[in-house]
C-alpha cells in the first residue's frame, strides 16, 4: 500500500489520500484526478485499466484503487 500512496501523490498531490470518505462524493478527486491516477496506475504497475473498471467504485478511496489494482495485476 505504501507504494500505491506514493503513485497517488504522484498522480494527484493535492488530494489528501488518508480521508476514509467518499473522495469523489465529497469532491476531493475530481475527474482530471482520475485520469492522472489512471495514467500512473497504468504505468507504476504495468496494468491497463478495463472501461468496465472505471466506476466510481473504484477511485472513491485509496483502499478501493489499491483493490482494484490488486485484482487487475491477479488476472
């Protein structure tokens, strides 16, 4: 996980990754944060993210990318 949080600062520095809530529902990541985390996920972890993939779901938290990213790089 450590890792995941240095990629997501990377992506999006102004977001605070620590928050438990909802980080799109309460506007702290945005759509063009979403796109900079995908850009980095898909080339820290080598992994494409599938459109079926890009759901809300997925990028409300830190725990949620780095679930995602777990099952994507176990396919």
């Amino acid at each position: 996980m450590d890792g995941l949080m240095q990629v997501l600062k990377l992506a999006a520095p102004k977001v605070d990754w620590s928050v438990e809530g909802n980080l799109v529902e309460e506007g702290i990541l945005d759509s063009v944060d979403i796109i900079s985390v995908v850009s980095e996920l898909t080339s820290a972890y080598d992994i494409e993210i599938p459109a079926e993939e890009m759901e809300i779901e997925n990028f409300c938290s830190a725990q949620a990318i780095y679930d995602l990213v777990q099952r994507l790089l176990d396919e």
